[in-house]
C-alpha cells in the first residue's frame, strides 16, 4: 500500500470521529449560547423604567441553606450593579434587590458583606478580573452617595 493511499485511508477516517464530535460541540454551544441568552432577557425584564445595569459580577455567597459553597457556584450567582440599586439573582430567579439608599457594602478580606439597614444580608466572594472587590466597593460607595443626594 502506498504512502498516498495510507494518507487518504487516514483522512477518511477522521472525518467519521471528527464529524460528529465538531457537530456534538455546536449543538452543546448553541444550547448555552440560547439559554445564557434567555436568562440575560429575563433579567433585563425585571428592570424599571429607566434603570440601566452598570456592571454584573459572577459572586459566590459563602453559605447556601447552611452548606458552603464551592468555586463552581459562582456560575450560578450574579451580583448586578444598577443605577437605582444592587441585585442578587440565581439563574432567572432575583433573590433580592435593594435601592442604593437602603444597602451598604463593606469588605472582609476578600469577601463582600452586603448590609440593609442593621443587618447584614449577604456574605459574597466576587470574582473580579484582579480578585479583589474594591471596584465594586467604590462605584457602589458613588452610587449610594448620589441616590442619598438625588433622593432626601
């Protein structure tokens, strides 16, 4: 058997493995694409009239139903930063939503302690592009003195 008839028999082949894996993949990406999609809408629904979403960032809280929670949870949570205020959402579900005036976020390290009032509703680790939560923390700082300025 010649090299040419090797190579062709070879070529043949990987296209029975590498056909149905290329297709298999478009289908899975085409399937996160649409419902990363979907999710987006149902959280963009929820606005009001006039809110807009400054940032959104993927957050982990500490503990969920008493179990801590682990780094793949962080896919799961989003944290948004709006004009009017401060979101937790789950997948298509807010959790809570509170405007600027009424929370206050501090730090702990790395993790961010979200307060309403007295209390302190949210223990959250933010994943930010150089790990550390002070961006969040200054915009929200900004944020929540000019709600108090706009709105006595």
């Amino acid at each position: 058997m010649s090299a040419a008839k090797v190579s062709l028999l070879a070529f043949e082949l990987s296209w029975w493995i590498v056909g149905p894996v290329a297709v298999l993949a478009g289908v899975i990406g085409a399937f996160a694409g649409a419902r990363a999609g979907w999710m987006e809408g149902v959280r963009e629904e929820a606005l009001e009239p006039g809110e807009v979403v400054l940032s959104a960032y993927p957050v982990r809280p500490l503990f969920e139903d008493g179990h801590a929670t682990g780094p793949s949870d962080s896919a799961r949570f989003e944290l948004r930063v709006t004009t009017l205020g401060l979101q937790l959402w789950e997948g298509t579900g807010r959790l809570w939503s509170h405007p600027w005036r009424a929370v206050r976020l501090t730090a702990e390290g790395d993790f961010v302690l979200v307060h309403h009032g007295d209390r302190e509703i949210a223990e959250l680790l933010v994943d930010t592009f150089d790990g550390s939560p002070d961006e969040l923390l200054l915009g929200a700082e900004r944020l929540r003195a000019r709600a108090q300025h706009t709105h006595p």
